[in-house]
C-alpha cells in the first residue's frame, strides 16, 4: 500500500472499555495528543461538535446483524494528519443519529476521522460506506467481533476500499 495513501496505523487502532462517549472521546484524544497528531483544542472540539452534529449511523438499512456506528470528527484545525481511527467499543454507547438527530441508539463502532486536509472530508466518510456495504456479510459480521488491534489492521489493510 502506498504509505501517502495510508488511512490506517496499528498505534491508533484501539478497543475500549469505557461506558460514556466523553469518556471514550478523552481516552483516545490523549493518547493521539502524545502522538502529536491532534492539537490542545481536540477534544473540547470534538465533544462540541458531536452535540451539535451528531455522527451516529444506523447500520439496520445495510444489515440488521451489524451494530451502529458513529463517524465522529472535528474541523481540519485541530488535528495534525490524515487517518481513519477505528474504536471498537465493548460497551456500546448512545449516540444521536446523523441523519435524524432527535433519535438516539446504542453504537458499537466509531471510526474517528483525522482530516488534516479538510476538503477530502465526504470521500473518507464514503470510503467508510463503502467499506460497510461492500464487504462481505460474514467477513464484516467477522470484522465488528474482533478484539485483536492487529486483526483489526489486518482485516482493515486488506479490505478497506482504496481511492
């Protein structure tokens, strides 16, 4: 895979415990703090901007055996690179739905965009619809079960759609 290409990193790929969104929100923002690659303002950011723009997904359209998914990011300013941050959550959380933000629904799998170039925002956002719809029923089934970061990588590496 071409590296300028890349969307994913095993080091930002992660699994979590935590039972709130803000609590979710916090632990990965300091871990990508210390990596460098979001500034002092993401997280503050990202909490505002989820309450205000709700990124939740139900995925029930697509497969009612695949659990929601939240699509959470902030503006370009506030992070450092481009990557896709997947987050397995063992607990799923509430969050209000994109297309409808009065309704709100358990969601079990967030893939947290970090746009450092702004206008490239809808394509990744389509990339992950993309990914979602096109993988295969059983190996997507697969995929929102495992726990393994680099299972996850792997699978990710291997099945993400490219440009």
């Amino acid at each position: 895979m071409d590296e300028s290409n890349q969307l994913f990193y095993l080091d930002t790929i992660y699994v979590s415990n935590e039972k709130t969104q803000e609590d979710v929100f916090r632990k990965v923002y300091f871990d990508l703090h210390e990596k460098d690659l979001v500034t002092d303002d993401f997280l503050d950011n990202l909490i505002e901007r989820e309450q205000n723009y709700p990124t939740g997904l139900d995925m029930s359209p697509i497969d009612t055996s695949y659990p929601n998914i939240a699509i959470p990011h902030t503006e370009a300013e506030f992070v450092k690179t481009t990557r896709i941050v997947p987050i397995k959550l063992n607990h799923p959380i509430p969050f209000h739905n994109m297309i409808n933000p009065a309704e709100e629904f358990p969601v079990a799998y967030l893939f947290m965009i970090l746009n450092g170039k702004g206008e490239e925002q809808a394509g990744i956002l389509a990339r992950i619809m993309d990914f979602c719809n096109a993988t295969d029923r059983k190996q997507m089934l697969k995929f929102f079960a495992l726990e393994d970061k680099q299972k996850i990588y792997e699978f990710l590496k291997t099945n993400f759609p490219q440009n």
